[in-house]
C-alpha cells in the first residue's frame, strides 16, 4: 500500500529526538525538519501544530557568513528567535545523520550565530549575550505561581537571559513540586518568556519552567532558561563573581521526563559574560510527513 505522503503530495523528512535526555523517552522531544528552505511561515507552523511538540526545529541552508546552517523554530504557536532544547537536537542530529562534521558548528538563528560543539552523544550551546533586568516582587510573583511569600528565600527575582528571558523565583526545596501557574496573573508581570521556579543547593537547580510560547504550560527542559539561570545565579551572588563556574539543572520530573541540563557561566566583576548548555541527545523516530 502507498504511503499517503507520496501519493499527490509533497513531504519532508523529520526526525523526533530526546534532548537533555538521560534515555529514551525523557528530556524534552522535539521534532527536526530536514530540507525546510522551501517551507513558507504558514507552513512551518501548520506542521509545529501538527507534531504537538513544545517545539519543532526546521533546518535551511546558512545565509549569514560563516553560519554552518540556519534553524527555524516554532512551538505550536509561533515561531522563537532562539531556543535552546531545539538548537542543541537540531545541530547534534545534523551530524549524527551525516549531514554536517562533528565538532563546532555555527547555527543561525533569530539569535544572530551561534557557536554549538557537537559530540557523539549531545551537543554544547553557547548562548547569546547575557540580559538582565529587575524582575517582579518575588511575593507577588509566587502568588501568581500558587505558592505564597512564605515559600520564597529572599532572593530577588531577576529577569535574565541569554538570547530568551525568564524570570527567575527561589523557593524552598519541599515547595517547588507544588507550583501550579495562574496563566492570566503571570501574562500581566510581563516576565519574558517564561519562568523558572527553582531550588538551589550549592551546584545544582531543581526547576520547573512554565513558557509564555507554551501559553504558560510546563516544558520539561528548557536550554534558554538554563542559561539565563547562570546569569541570576551570578547576579545574585549563589556562584563566583569572576571567572567560570559550573552548574546543573535538573528539570521535567514532575513530568515524568527527568531531564539533566550541564551548565556554565563566566562572569567579570559580578556580572555574566557567557554562558553555555549541554546536554544528550537520544533519537526515538523519523520518517516523513506531508507539506500542508
């Protein structure tokens, strides 16, 4: 029986890949689009909907200089300048199925180009510019969040970025797991992207991310937020105020999609300078899929 793809109709190939993945069927999945250059917007985010993904990378051949390729990113409802579980699946998958070398490759993005180390098992993303900006009352911002002053550390909650914001809320360990977001009360702090509600316990962040693309539902590893929480945790004081230090995010549990994000962030004089993001990439499927 003919595959209905083929049959009239023009398709692509794609490919479903675990990123930030301990194993199979963890991390966050994301769907990568080969060949996407003919792809109109409309396109591209009619097949974003229909793979269901948080989000879905579609690649295209390089136009800026010294770009290895250029990614578009949608979640099912529009499309993101920079992300970072679809940057690190996209470059890991291009070399994995032999369309690209390992080693650094330099993605294009809305986020200008970036520089992504690529290795047998993930891939390395160093993010954009480092941002940050003062961000809602932490009381507030937690009652939005289900959670109550109580539950809040005191720690300020910074809006910090690099390349996507979020805004950042430490609360105590036991609390984390009983977020529960208000989507109306967050959309009217204006906090970026998103926010990661967070415990800190000297080397490693429990997060959850709740992402205004999502229409503030939960992803389970968020690469973007990762990197702007080295920027909080430098600006807060919880990491060295000069030179490099190594972080991770353990994110998506509550999910059922346990995810481990390698960070670091270089900071001078108490401020981040860059930042990077790591991570494993495991493939779970591929095949093709037809153009709308």
């Amino acid at each position: 029986m003919a595959s209905p793809v083929s049959v009239g109709s023009a398709s692509v190939e794609y490919e479903v890949v675990d990123v930030f993945a301990p194993r199979a069927f963890a991390g966050n999945p994301l769907a990568v689009v080969f060949d996407a250059d003919a792809l109109t917007t409309g396109q591209c985010q009619a097949l974003a909907n229909e793979f269901a993904l948080s989000e879905t990378s579609f690649l295209c051949a390089p136009t800026e200089p010294g770009a290895s390729y250029r990614v578009r990113i949608f979640t099912p409802f529009a499309e993101l300048p920079f992300a970072g579980h679809p940057s690190v699946g996209a470059a890991h998958t291009l070399v994995r199925t032999g369309r690209l070398a390992a080693g650094t490759l330099h993605q294009e993005c809305g986020a200008g180009v970036l520089p992504i180390e690529v290795t047998g098992d993930g891939a390395t993303l160093t993010g954009g510019r480092p941002t940050l900006e003062d961000g809602p009352d932490p009381a507030a911002l937690a009652e939005a969040l289900g959670l109550s002053a109580a539950d809040v550390v005191g720690l300020p909650a910074h809006v910090a970025g690099c390349g996507l914001p979020f805004a950042f809320l430490a609360v105590h360990p036991d609390v984390v797991d009983r977020a529960a977001p208000d989507p109306a009360a967050l959309a009217a702090f204006g906090v970026g992207e998103g926010v990661s509600v967070l415990s800190w316990d000297g080397s490693t962040a429990y997060a959850r991310v709740f992402a205004n693309d999502l229409r503030w539902g939960e992803d389970p590893a968020t690469g973007s937020a990762a990197l702007g929480a080295g920027v909080w945790l430098v600006a807060t004081g919880l990491v060295a105020p000069d030179g490099t230090s190594s972080y991770t995010v353990r994110q998506g549990e509550a999910m059922g999609r346990p995810s481990v994000l390698s960070c670091t962030v270089t900071a001078d004089g108490g401020r981040a300078t860059a930042a990077t993001v790591s991570g494993a990439v495991v493939p779970v499927a591929s095949g093709r899929i037809r153009v709308p």
